[in-house]
C-alpha cells in the first residue's frame, strides 16, 4: 500500500469516528436509545419486548399487521423468548 493511499485511509478513519461522536452527542442530548434491527423486526416492536411491555409491543405488532388483538397476541408471545433480555 503506497503512502496516498494510507493516507487516505487514516483521514477516513478519522472522519468516521467525528460522525460516530456526533451520533454519540445527539442521542445522549435527545435521550434516544438506538437499537438495531434484528431479523426485519421492528425495532419498536423489540424494544417493547425488551422492556417487558407487553401491552406496547402487541400495540406495535397490531400497528404494523392490522391483525386483530388475539393474533397479535400469540404473535408477540411467540417472539418473546427470542427477543426479551431476560
């Protein structure tokens, strides 16, 4: 690797640990949590699992499927295990 190029490469490692203390910034400044998408869920629909919400998640699920309130039920039931923290 020629030194241009090295170069280059360090400039942009720089610029990216800028942005990730920007990002850092905001969400502390705005009380934001990011959570990752995992498997195409929702990541509303996994913070409410991981919260414990129940009633929030089935909320969420109902919201994203327009199913009714006992399919939505079964339906985060059967994601809790997976996605809850405990």
């Amino acid at each position: 690797m020629d030194q241009d190029t090295a170069n280059e490469i360090q400039k942009l490692r720089a610029e990216i640990y800028e942005i990730e203390a920007r990002l850092e910034f905001l969400f502390k400044h705005f009380n934001v949590e990011y959570i990752r998408q995992m498997d195409g869920v929702d990541p509303r629909l996994v913070a409410a699992i991981q919260k414990g919400d129940m009633i929030g998640a089935i909320k969420v699920y109902r919201e994203l499927t327009n199913v009714g309130l006992v399919e939505a039920k079964a339906a985060v039931e059967g994601m809790w295990a997976k996605y809850s923290k405990s």
